[in-house]
C-alpha cells in the first residue's frame, strides 16, 4: 500500500496530493509534525544529515521524496488525463519553468507568512497537533520553536521580508501575464527571469485555443489554463497561491488565525489570479472519498 506523508496545510503536499487524487492513485495518508517528526522522517528515508522534507510517498522498498517526483510517478501508475504534456521521462521545459516559478512563489510566501506567525501566539498554538495544543503554557514555547526551527532550515533571512514580497510580485505579475495572454511591459527580474520564453510560448498556444473565452466576472482571466490545458503547471501555481490567501476550507481546511496568517496582507491587488485559482481548484480538485 502506498502512502504519502504529507502536511495538510503546505502547498508541496498539495502538489502531491493534487496529482495522487487526479490520477486516481489508491494510497494512505500520514500527517507529519515539523521538527518533532524529524527523526522519525530521517529513519524513514535513511537520511542521517541533510535536510528532510515532505510530502514523501513511500511504497514498498520504494520512495519519492519530492512533489513532482511524486506527481511523474502518479501519472505513469495511475489513470485520468494526463498533466504532463510531452510525457513523463523528458519533462516539457514549460513545465519545469512554472514549477520552479512556483517554487519561488512558495519559498518566499513560507519567509512572510512564518514572520508573520511568530508574532502571533494563537497561531503558534493553532499550527500545533491537537496532542500538543492543550498544554498550557508551553504550547506557544513549542509553537515558537516550530518555526524558529523551520525558519532557519529554509533560510529564510536570506532575503529580507520586503525582497521576498518583490520576489512574489515578479512571479505573480508573471502567472498574470500568461493568463492574461500577454508579458507585462518592465515586469522583468532576476528571479523570474527566463520565464519570459515560457510567458509569451504558453500565452501564443492558449490564444490559439481560446480565443473567444469569455466570463461574466470583471476578475477573469483570459485564459483558463498555463498551457492552454489543465496541467501540472496549473497544480504547481494553484497550490503556490496559498501563500496570498487560502483557498476555501473545502479544499485544505485551516483555522481561523492560521487563515488570516496565510492571507498576505501586502498581496491584495492578485484578485484576478486568487478567482482563476478558484474555478482551478472548482473544476479539477478531485477530493478522496
Ligand atoms: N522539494 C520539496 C520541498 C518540500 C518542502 O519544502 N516541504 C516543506 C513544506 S513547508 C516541509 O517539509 N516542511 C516541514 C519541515 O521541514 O519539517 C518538494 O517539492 O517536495
């Protein structure tokens, strides 16, 4: 039996997960704890140094450690429309290139939104396990922990909170201009950088496909998907939009303060991209029976 060891909350696991329930992929689920769960984990995928993350799946005498690795493997076992155009062996550059804009998105919304919940002790208490999170006063010393800990095995004082902000700007102004089928004048950056080809290849292919695609919402986009159908690529940036506000509980359930947490307070301008997320999940989010 396979299962995926995975954090509910965090849009990796939700790649993974994404792409299990697409493809129909029979598998079990285990919630992971950060930092207490470390060793466990280490144990699991016979790592003594180095960082360890999730999702993991693990099969057998087999494991995946990453969630595209997680999503090639769902797609070549499992059944549904395929969402890697191109095949599974070679990946499409495309793909490569929204992952990793993606990756950033995620990287720099972990940075802010960490900061952001240090300072917020009903957070800290709220992201606990429920064992954890009846035990008084200590609760919010072990929340604390939790993400001084996460903080510094993702090096997130790398960048400063203002850097990461810019960061996630350039990659979603990106993901804007794609959808909307054209690049944004000046929108360029080091980050996003060479994501340019993939705008303007993905935006000529989706106005080739749907050129008449209309809706009665000011907040649409023009086009539906960021390679002209549904896709890995919209997975990646679907599950990377949680980083500016949470998609509805029905998808991945959070609590009240961890919600407000997640929602950035300096990305509110993204409504567009939050809607088109929205019909994303709405038309393609198999849930688990
Ligand atoms: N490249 C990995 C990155 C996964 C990742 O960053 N996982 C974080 C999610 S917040 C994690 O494991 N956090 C818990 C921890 O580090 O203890 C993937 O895509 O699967």
């Amino acid at each position: 039996m396979l299962t995926l060891v995975y954090l509910h909350y965090s849009p990796w696991s939700e790649k993974a997960a994404w792409a299990l329930d697409h493809h129909r992929v029979v598998h079990a689920r285990k919630a992971y704890v950060p930092m207490l769960g470390e060793p466990w984990l280490r144990m699991r995928v016979k790592k003594l140094s180095g960082p360890v993350t999730v999702p993991v799946l693990f099969g057998g005498h087999d494991l995946w450690e990453d969630s595209l690795a997680i999503a090639r493997y769902a797609e070549v076992v499992g059944s549904g429309s395929s969402l890697f155009p191109g095949g599974t062996i070679t990946l499409d550059p495309r793909v490569l290139e929204f992952e990793r804009l993606a990756e950033e998105l995620m990287s720099s919304g972990r940075a802010r939104a960490a900061e952001r919940a240090a300072q917020r002790e009903d957070v800290l208490v709220e992201s606990l396990p429920p064992m954890l999170r009846g035990s008084g006063p200590l609760a919010p010393q072990i929340g604390k922990l939790g993400v001084k800990f996460l903080r510094r095995k993702y090096q997130t004082g790398e960048r400063t909170h203002q850097e990461h902000l810019e960061r996630m700007r350039r990659v979603l102004d990106r993901l804007r201009a794609v959808l909307s089928g054209r690049t944004l004048a000046g929108a360029g950056g080091h980050d996003a950088e060479g994501a340019e080809a993939v705008g303007d290849a993905a935006a000529k292919e989706l106005s080739a496909e749907r050129p008449g695609h209309t809706s009665a919402s000011p907040l649409a986009l023009p086009h539906a998907y960021m390679l002209g159908s549904f896709s890995y690529a919209d997975i990646a940036c679907c599950a990377a939009l949680q980083f500016v506000k949470p998609v509805a509980d029905a998808y991945i359930p959070l609590g009240n303060a961890s919600r407000e947490v997640w929602t950035d307070p300096d990305l509110t301008d993204y409504p567009d991209l939050l809607a088109w997320r929205d019909r994303v999940y709405d038309a393609h989010r198999r849930l688990r029976i």
